[in-house]
C-alpha cells in the first residue's frame, strides 16, 4: 500500500511562507496498491485533492472517495478536482448521508455559493451512503465507525490491503464522551477498534493541551491524546495531522521534539510526503 499526504491542514488552507513545508491544503490522503502507478482510494476532498490531479500525470481518476464527514475543511476541493471532472473519469463518493447521497453535497455545492451542483460535475460520478461497518472499495477493505464531532455525522476509517495497515481519524472530539484519565477524552472502544496495531495513523492533533480548555466546543483532539491513543494501541508510527491553520512550521516542528523517545514513534503529517506501508 503507498499512502500520498495530500492535504493536512485542519479548519481552513493556511498560506504563506511559514506553513510552506508542512503545507497548507486542507484534509486529502490518497491510496494505492503495491504494482499500481495511480491512487484509486483517496480520503476526504479537502484542498488537498486538488494534488491528486498532479500525482495521476494527465490521466482521469478512476476510483473512489470516502468523505469522513462533510465540513468545508473536507469537500472544497471537490468542484476543483480536474482528473474527477472529466468526460473520462470515474468516481464513486462515499460520504454520511440520509437518503439521496449525493443531495446531501447539494448545500455545499450549488448557487448562490458555488455555480454548479455536484450533478454538474463531468464524468461517471456515483454517491452511495456511508454508514459504519466494513465494505471492499477498489480492492482495499474499509473499516468506519462513527467518532464524536460536533456539527454532523463523522467517521474515523481503517484501510487494509491484506498486508498493511491505515487509519485515518482526521476530526475526532473524545472530550465529548467524557474526561478520560487525563482530562483529554477517553480512549473509547470505536477509536481503539480502528486504530489497533496499524502500521500508520493518521490522527486529529489540532490541539494543545493547554488550549483545549477554550476550545473543546471544537471537537479536537489533543497532541498529547494522538500520542497516548497511539501508544495503547500498539501503532507502528504516529503521524500528527489536521494541524491548527494558525500552526507555523517551526510550532509543528517544536510540538513533534517535544514527543520524542515515548515509545512511539511521532512524526508531523507533511504535505507532499509518501509512505510505503
């Protein structure tokens, strides 16, 4: 399995020179097998799919996309994604929904706030209801469940291709269920599930302990909970991810020395970066 960071930014792009190295597009993983040059899997539609579009070389995207949960910060970059918008291409959406799955991208996407609705996209675009439980997506088994997050239904996933191992948990508010042992949210059985001995995580950290008194209405986790989360679970390494639009570059790279030598091995998710797993 090759993992391609796409986008890792939480909340909102950030621009300028110091968040140029972590990067400054919003949520979007791209996936593909051992033996196959293009990603056929890809994780959320923030700006960051907007790369995918470079990483496929001209050629359309055929695939699919699971949407987490459908805040801005993870569906901006739909009407802008090229390879998907194309006679040739073929996407299949799977995103929280009720009903027509492909209504509920219709508030996001439609006049006055943007000039087409999703059915003005070109190509074979199909939308199907994500719910929790596992389903086979482009040869890759898919594992969602639901975790806590305000302002809609959001999902944590696990991905396996029989040999290795991904989970993405992009926004993920513990607090919700209750303090925990140290005061960050419990490390609750839906999260432990995903997570369990996965090569690579990918978890929420938009938040500093000391910052999560004023905004736990947010729905983040912490550092320091990705970093226990990771440990607990036997995680083969931590990437911390969603970070803070207002995070420089040198504040991420400080948060990573500062988690060091714990048993876990501790990155920063950087755009641009790619895992052979």
């Amino acid at each position: 399995m090759r993992v391609e960071l796409c986008g890792v930014r939480g909340s909102m792009p950030a621009a300028g020179a110091a968040f140029a190295r972590v990067g400054g597009n919003t949520s979007c993983v791209a996936i593909a097998h051992d033996d196959e040059r293009h990603p056929r899997l890809l994780l959320d539609a923030g700006t960051g799919l907007r790369n995918v579009s470079r990483l496929l070389g001209g050629a359309p995207f055929h695939g699919s996309l699971v949407l987490t949960h459908l805040h801005w910060d993870h569906t901006q970059g739909l009407p802008f994604f090229t390879a998907g918008d194309r006679d040739d291409a073929l996407v299949h959406v799977h995103l929280p929904a009720s009903g027509d799955a492909a209504h509920a991208l219709v508030g996001l996407m439609s006049p006055p706030f943007f000039p087409i609705t999703p059915e003005g996209l070109r190509g074979d675009w199909r939308f199907s209801a994500l719910c929790a439980g596992a389903f086979d997506a482009e040869g890759f088994e898919v594992v969602a469940r639901r975790l806590p997050h305000p302002g809609g239904t959001n999902f944590g996933l696990r991905v396996t291709d029989g040999r290795s191992s991904l989970a993405y948990v992009p926004d993920h508010g513990p607090l919700a269920l209750g303090p925990g042992p140290e005061g960050w949210g419990p490390y609750h059985d839906d999260v432990l599930g995903l997570v369990d001995g996965v090569d690579l995580l990918l978890h929420d950290a938009q938040l500093l302990s000391a910052e999560l008194p004023a905004k736990a209405h947010f729905g983040h986790s912490t550092v320091d909970y990705a970093v226990e989360l990771a440990r607990r679970a036997g995680v083969g390494r931590l990437l911390l991810f969603h970070h803070d639009p207002w995070r420089t570059d040198d504040e991420v790279d400080a948060i990573v020395r500062c988690h060091g030598g714990g048993g876990v091995e501790v990155a920063a998710a950087v755009e641009g970066q790619t895992f052979e797993l």
